[in-house]
C-alpha cells in the first residue's frame, strides 16, 4: 500500500511540475520561434506554427520526464537566448 502511495505522489508531483513549468515553457518556446523567425525574416524564410507546437510539446515531455532538472534546463536556454541576441546585437 505504501509503494502505491508513493507511485501516485510521485505522479501527483510530476502534473504539478508540469503544470508549473507550463508558462514558462511556453514563454520560451515563443522566444525562441520569434527569434529564428526574426533572422529568417530577412532572408526571405519563415518557420510554420507548427515548428512552435513542437517545441512547446518537447518543452513539456522535458519536464513530465526531468521534473528536478527541467529549470536548469530552461536556464540554460535563456543565457544561451540572451547570449545570442548580444551577439546579433540586438
């Protein structure tokens, strides 16, 4: 009885990990299809809908299955956003 107690809060804290990663999760996703869009803009390209769907949807599988290291993960993609954008000069 205790093992499935433990199962179910550790599948309790995996929604809730989720669910609290979601905004920003999505807020980094849009960041990112922004900033390649803004690139491509110039060289007459641009990245479907579909390309953010995507990444939104990786960004949330990454943090079903890696609850404890998903932050750093998304920390590590905003120094490399910030540091990309110093380098276009942006």
């Amino acid at each position: 009885m205790d093992k499935h107690h433990n199962q179910s809060a550790s599948i309790q804290a995996r929604l809730i990990s989720l669910l609290a990663s979601l905004p920003f999760s999505v807020l980094t996703a849009v960041f990112i299809w922004m900033g390649i869009n803004k690139e491509l803009m110039y060289w007459g390209g641009f990245l479907s809908s579909s390309y953010l769907l995507t990444c939104i949807m990786l960004f949330a599988v990454l943090a079903l299955v890696l609850p404890k290291l998903f932050p750093s993960i998304l920390g590590r993609i905003w120094r490399g956003i910030v540091s990309v954008e110093r380098w276009w000069g942006w």
